[in-house]
C-alpha cells in the first residue's frame, strides 16, 4: 500500500481549491452582508408587513407577479416620516415634504401593472417624490430614470434610495421638459397629474413605447396609457378614476 508524501503538484492544486473555496465563501458573505444592510431599518416584523400588503394587492386585483414581489420587497417604511411609520404597510397614501404625497400602494402597483416592464427596459418617471415608486421600478430591474421638481423631494429621495441599495438616475429638474438627452425612452410614468398630456414627452417616446399618465384637473383624472404606434400616431386607452397632486411647471430649491 502506497500511502507515502502527496506530490508536489498534487499539494499545490489541493491548496488552490482551498483559496478558492475561501474566497467564494467570503463573497457570498459579502452578499449576504449588502443585503441584511438594505433591511437594517427593517425590523422582521416589517418585512412581513410587506408581504401583507403584496398580498392584500393581489385580492383588490393586481396580477402581474413581479410586481407584487417588488412591493413585497420594499421596506415602504423607510420612504416616510418616522411618526407616520405605523401606516406604512396600509394601502393609502401619506404625505411627505413639500406638501407632496407617497402614492396609494395600490396606484403604484396599478400605474407599474399598466407599464408592462420587461428587465432592462429605459424607464422614464415623473414626480420622484419619496422615491418609493423609483424602489418599485429598480426592484424589477429597469433601467430608471426619474425627475423631481423640488430639491429637498430629490436629495432625500435619493438618500433613501441609495441607503436601500437602489440606484437609479435621479434628476432635479422640470418633469415636462422630460430628459431629452437621454430619450428614448421604452415607456415613461406620470406620478403627478398634469392637465393635459404632456407634449414634449411623448416625443420622448420610443416608437412602440408607451406613456402611463393620471391625466385630469383637480377633480380627478382618469389613468391613461398613450401607445406611440408610429412618429406621429399616438393611441390612448383609459383605466379607472383616480386623484393625484397636481403636476406641475418650473422647480422649486
Ligand atoms: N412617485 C412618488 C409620488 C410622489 S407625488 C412616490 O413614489 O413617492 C408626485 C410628485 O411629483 C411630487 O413629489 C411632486 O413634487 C412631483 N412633481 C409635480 N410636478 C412635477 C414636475 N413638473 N416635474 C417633476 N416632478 C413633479
């Protein structure tokens, strides 16, 4: 029986598959490390929450599964004041700085349902706001671009953002000049409400793309999706009643 000194060849590859072994391991550490960071504000109890209210979604009658699992994974209470925390995973919208408003968990999930997005797709938003719906948008692994007009809204959007691990392209600036320099776009999201369908950003619009927009006065709006069908035909559809904070023209520091 030869059971005599391993060959030095032998000692060499066994001792690099250890290294190897090791350093996969403390990758996959560091992984696992991003993510308990992205949840170090979210207590278990609120992640549970979360997935509550996924669910709760999917009852009223929201389908499209990536969606739901995005809400299911986004720590909503991170988006809003402390002391409003304990309405965070209820399906109603809250207000947040500027006299501004976080969207109806519902809405959000309706306007993203409406967006059909498919991985990679160029997203233009309007209204970041507490940059909840831009979480949504990231979390199903679009490509974000998003505008806000005031400039407190933008920083602390994406403060929170980045704080979670999100990173999308934020923008201080006027949502009907849209971002022309980065057009087109697949498909673009009005999370304010403008009167009128904005001009300029359905020109955005890659061909075949399409517009998910509250359009409407104060009143009311009615949802509205606007497929560009070629350069210069545009279809609209219509898709429930709803009320938004208005949009509106400049910026505001
Ligand atoms: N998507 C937001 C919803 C915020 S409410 C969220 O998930 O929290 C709508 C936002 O649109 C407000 O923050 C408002 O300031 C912003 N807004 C209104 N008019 C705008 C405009 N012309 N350009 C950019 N943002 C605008």
């Amino acid at each position: 029986m030869r059971r005599g000194k391993q060959h030095p060849i032998t000692v060499f590859i066994i001792a690099l598959f250890c290294i190897g072994l090791i350093t996969c391991a403390s990758n996959s550490t560091r992984n696992q490390q991003k993510k308990s960071d992205i949840h170090m504000t979210d207590l278990p109890r609120r992640h549970d929450e979360a997935k509550k209210l996924a669910k709760e979604l999917k009852k009223k009658g929201i389908s499209d599964k990536r969606v739901l699992t995005a809400i299911g994974n986004i720590p909503r209470h991170s988006f809003i004041d402390a002391q409003l925390s304990a309405y965070a995973y209820e399906d109603r919208p809250l207000p947040i700085e500027s006299g501004q408003t976080i969207s109806q968990p519902f809405t959000v999930a309706w306007q993203t349902q409406l967006l059909q997005l498919k991985p990679g797709e160029k997203v233009l938003e309007i209204g970041t706001g507490s940059g909840y719906q831009a979480a949504v948008l990231c979390e199903m692994e679009a490509e974000v671009y998003s505008i806000e007009r005031y400039y407190n809204l933008y920083e602390s959007a994406k403060e929170t953002l980045n704080k979670l691990g999100y990173y999308p392209n934020l923008f201080f600036g006027d949502g009907f000049e849209g971002l022309p320099e980065h057009a087109p776009f697949d498909k673009i999201l009005i999370t304010a409400a403008p009167e009128k369908i904005p001009e300029k950003l359905l020109q955005q619009l890659r061909i075949g793309g399409w517009m998910v927009a509250p359009v409407g006065g104060r009143a009311g709006q009615k949802m509205t999706v606007i497929r560009r069908i070629s350069e210069n035909e545009f279809k609209e559809s219509e898709h429930g009643d709803f009320i938004f904070v208005p949009m509106q023209e400049g910026t505001v520091k």
